[in-house]
C-alpha cells in the first residue's frame, strides 16, 4: 500500500493509527470486491420423469388437434436466467445450486439443471 515507511508515517500522523487500520480495511475490502466475477446461470426446470406432467400432455393433445401428429412425450418446465457475482466460478455454482434447491425448484416433483458462462 505504501511506497516507503515515510509515507506511512505521514499518513499516521495525519489521521492516527485506528483510523488508519479503517482506512487500509476499506481499501482493501474495495479492491477485493473489484476482483468478483459475474457469471450468467441458465436454468431448466423440468417435471420428474416419473411423474405426469398435465401441461405436457394438454400442449401434446393440442398439438395433435391442430394436425401435427407424431409429436409425443411433451414436457413442459422453467427456463431461468439470472446473473451471479462471486470471487470463483465454483462459488458461483454454489450460490446458483442453493438457489435451486431452496427457491427455484420443487424436489419432490422437479429437477434441474443449469449452466453458467462468464459475463463479459
């Protein structure tokens, strides 16, 4: 943080020794937030395989109904995109895993699957 031990005691006679230990934690603490890394998540949703999934066999049916055959085992779900800041890209899967397991997802009757990519 300092070029020589003059500076540094410059800088304690100017504004003390505690405001200069809150100081450096400031500056430190800033350029540590400027390191974080934004990461982009795309997650799907989806019905458990072994459950029936009623959307998808309305949109299944209506499909039939509108003259296209041969189009079956529809599967209706979520897509959610939302961005992420975190000092890794593991801690980042972190946050994104917990979201899903405690908000975006149901267990019991969903699963997912994401994918993250940096933000550029």
């Amino acid at each position: 943080m300092y070029f020589c031990q003059s500076q540094k005691a410059g800088w304690q006679q100017a504004i003390g020794n505690e405001n200069l230990r809150a100081y450096i934690s400031t500056k430190i603490a800033f350029l540590n937030n400027n390191h974080r890394m934004k990461f982009t998540a795309e997650i799907d949703v989806m019905p458990l395989k072994a459950l029936l999934d009623p959307q998808g066999k309305a949109i299944s049916m209506g499909l039939s109904n509108m003259g296209l055959e041969k189009i079956e085992n529809v599967r209706m779900g979520k897509h959610i995109t939302l961005e992420v800041e975190a000092d890794s890209k593991d801690a980042a899967n972190e946050k994104v895993d917990t979201a899903c397991k405690k908000l975006l997802c149901n267990p019991i009757i969903e699963g997912y699957h994401f994918e993250l990519n940096p933000v550029n």
